[in-house]
C-alpha cells in the first residue's frame, strides 16, 4: 500500500481530472491503498478491479488513459494484460506501470519486451506515484520514435498522391537508419544486466514503439510496391511486417497481411507455414494442416513443415501419426534435436 509523503500537495488538477486511471490488484488492501492514492493526485476518475479478465473488459467498453497493475498474483496476469493493451492500436502508447515488490532482472527483461512504460516497487510514496504517471501523461514520445511516425505519416501521403517510388524511399529511409528496435533492445539487455531497471525500461519502450511503427512501414512499403506491379518485392515487404506481428504475437493483424499476400497470388512457403502455426494456436487444427499440407506442395523436403504438423497431431492426441511426421523430419535432417527428443518420448509412453 502506498505510504503517504508529507510534502505531497492533494491539489486537484483539471487535466488530472480528465485522465482515466485503471488499478488491477487482488489484494483488497492494495487496491484500496492504491485508489485512495490516485484520488488524492487528482485522478477521480478511478476504476479498481481484482483481476486481468475484467480489467479487458473495462479497457473495451471505456477509454483508459493509464493502467496500474500488479505484474503477476494468483487473480492477475499483469504481464498478459499488458500484451493484450499492447496488441490493440488505441493503446499501443497508453502508460501501463506494473507493480511489484521486487523486479528481478528477468521480470525486467520480460516486461521490457512487452512494451511496459515504468515499474513500481511496493509499497510506495504517493509522491513516487505522482513522478510515475504525471511523467507519462502526455509526456512527448521519444525523438527517434516521433520521427518515424512523421516518416510513416509523410510515406503513407505519397502513396495516397500516387507517387509510389518517392513513398519506398521514404519507407527505407526509416527502416534502414542506424537507431532500429533492435538497437535499442540491445541497450535494454545492458542496463538490465547492470540494475539500471527504469533506464532499461526506457529503452525497450522505444524497441517496442519503433517495432510496431517497422511494421507499419514495411505493411505501407508492400502497398506501394504493389501499386506499381513489383508484387515479389510486395510478398517480401508483407511478410516481413507478418513476421513482426506474430513475434509481438499479434496473430490478428498478420493473419490479415499473410492473407493479403496470398491474394496477390503468391505461393510462398513462409506465408503458409505461419498461417499453419497462427491456427495450431488457435487450436484450429485442419485448417492449421490445409496450409501446411499447401507449404510441403511448394518444398516438400522442409524439416519444420513436417514437425510441425507432427505438433499437430500430437494437439490432436494421434500419437502414431504424429511420431511418422517427426520421423520424417529426422530423416530429413538428421541434426533434429527436437524431433528426435519428441520421438524418445513417444517411444517412452511420456507422450
């Protein structure tokens, strides 16, 4: 619960006062704790809740402006929570603090590459919660992160005023400039490892907005390539913001491009293998094989494709058909650790 600071002013603000604050705890006493604090910052307009399934619904029916959850209890799974804000565009930059009585660097890391804005040690000062969110609410994205928003924006305008080469060298630009996602999830890892948790933090939010935009460019970057008949550059563009989406694991959105890829007639192996894997995901098992099955018709001696249909089956509990296909897969390549270990376990009975 936090604890209150004496040089804490309860000011009421009106931007304050515009801002919805959402708490997720199930700790009783936490939540109270915690609402009571938020209020006395100005935040009146609180919503508390116990757990993550009714936070998601709340985030669907009102517009939230700022998120306080507990990273991981017994009722909430913050860091889910924080995955499914993330994958939805109205709060790709929404602040969301989690909360914790002790980050490890491992829960840094994961929370990092989540796309988190701060943490919170608990108990806190109601004065660390004011530095906390007053620091986010409109607080003005990163230089870097601005900059590729006005590259999309400015892209996505030439497209639409049909000059397509100077919209993929504007795209380009943006995604081939030193300051990418990976650069700075690199410099998240260091501080990480270092202790330097809100500066690590600081770093991965810029991985995961760049990250985002990247495949916004690249998406943009397919369109325009198609508009001038390159469709194979088109394929390649789209598949790779389907590839950033399914690691953010937004399956939705690169169901849609690796669909739309596919209307452009395309006969790609990558398309129907992720396809395959965003279906076994969701437990849609024969569509999930329909586009594997399409995958091996175009290389049918892929290693994956066979032991990935071989997971299938085994989701299926076919546990003969599914220790063929792994065995295919050794005899393929004969290096498939994997396989051969999913094999030893059938052949065991663990399986």
């Amino acid at each position: 619960m936090p604890s209150e600071s004496n040089s804490m002013t309860s000011s009421v603000e009106n931007s304050n006062q515009q801002n919805s604050i959402l708490i997720v705890n199930d700790d009783p006493r936490m939540l109270a704790g915690l609402t009571k604090a938020i209020q006395k910052l100005g935040f009146l307009d609180t919503i508390a809740t116990q757990t993550d399934e009714q936070a998601i619904l709340i985030t669907g029916k009102k517009e939230i402006n700022c998120v306080i959850c507990a990273y991981d209890t017994q009722k909430v799974k913050g860091l889910s929570f924080l995955r499914v804000m993330r994958k939805k565009d109205k709060y790709a930059d929404t602040p969301f603090f989690l909360t914790d009585p002790a980050f490890t660097t491992l829960k840094v890391l994961k929370a990092g590459h989540s796309g988190v804005s701060g943490l919170i040690v608990m108990p806190c000062t109601i004065q660390t919660l004011k530095d906390k969110i007053t620091s986010t609410l409109g607080k003005p994205k990163a230089i870097v992160v601005g900059n590729a928003e006005k590259q999309i924006s400015k892209g996505s305008d030439l497209i639409s005023k049909g000059k397509y080469d100077e919209a993929i060298n504007e795209f380009k630009s943006m995604v081939n400039q030193k300051e990418n996602p990976e650069y700075y999830y690199n410099i998240g890892y260091i501080k990480s490892i270092q202790g330097k948790h809100s500066e690590a933090i600081v770093a991965f939010r810029k991985a995961t907005q760049l990250d985002r935009l990247f495949a916004k460019a690249y998406e943009e970057m397919g369109k325009a390539y198609r508009a001038l008949g390159q469709n194979d550059k088109a394929d390649e563009c789209l598949s790779y913001a389907a590839q950033i989406h399914l690691e953010r694991d937004n399956d939705g959105h690169a169901e849609e491009i690796l669909n739309e890829i596919l209307a452009l007639g395309s006969e790609s192996l990558n398309v129907f293998n992720s396809l395959g894997v965003i279906y076994r995901k969701r437990g849609d098992h024969n569509t999930a094989l329909i586009h594997y099955n399409k995958a091996l018709k175009i290389h049918p001696d892929e290693p994956n494709i066979y032991y990935n249909m071989g997971r299938i089956y085994l989701d299926m509990k076919n546990t003969d058909k599914a220790r063929e296909l792994f065995q295919k897969a050794v005899e393929i390549d004969s290096s498939f650790k994997e396989a051969k270990q999913v094999i030893k376990a059938i052949d065991l009975g663990v399986i």
